[in-house]
C-alpha cells in the first residue's frame, strides 16, 4: 500500500525523501547555530549558490546550498565579521562528489554543506 512513496518504502532506503529530511533535521538539533542562531548573509557573488551565517554567542556556521543541477566550485574566503570556515560539519550521508579542503569547495548538484 503506497508504493515507493510510502513511509515503510522510505525507511530503509538512505537515498529517500524521509531519510534525507530526517538527517536534516538531526543535523539542526546536534548543531545549536542551526536551531537558536541569528542569520546573515555571507555573498558568494554567484546565484548558482545560497549561503548565509547562522551564528550564535558561542557558534557560528556558514550554510551552502547548490541550487543547480551541475557541480560547483567555490572558493570560501574568511569573513571580516564572523572569521574563517575551515571545516565541514554536514554532507548528505548520501553525497560522494562534495567536498572541502579548507579553502575550496565542491558541492554535487542540489546538495548542502555546513562548514565551520
């Protein structure tokens, strides 16, 4: 009942709509930036990509967003308000082709990483 759309279908297939927003939302619970944060924007000069800052006294995390159906390359420059992002703290467990070597990073088609 509910073919591939169904909530059994889902639960156990990693790639999945449910397995994905559950990730997502686990991702914002462990990270407290995600969930209290103030947000503001951090301007990568392209519309190919969204990011912002969330940050709160103790934290703070620059969200990138690949809006299009190709690979982006993207170098992360330091902000002059929040400081540098050198590491990631999220990847889809699903997403092979992304990456973040401190400095430059790769994001696979409509996918996100959170760096730190």
């Amino acid at each position: 009942l509910g073919g591939n759309a169904s909530v059994e279908a889902q639960n156990d297939d990693p790639e999945s709509m449910l397995s994905h927003y559950k990730e997502v939302i686990k991702t914002r619970k462990d990270i407290p930036a995600l969930m209290n944060g103030d947000i503001d924007e951090y301007d990568l000069g392209t519309q190919d990509l969204i990011s912002y800052i969330r940050m709160t006294e103790d934290e703070r995390v620059l969200v990138v967003i690949n809006l299009t159906g190709k690979e982006q390359t993207q170098e992360i420059a330091a902000d002059p308000n929040y400081g540098e992002f050198t590491q990631s703290v999220y990847q889809s467990a699903t997403d092979e082709t992304s990456s973040f070597d401190g400095q430059t990073l790769t994001l696979a088609p409509y996918s996100m990483m959170i760096l730190k």
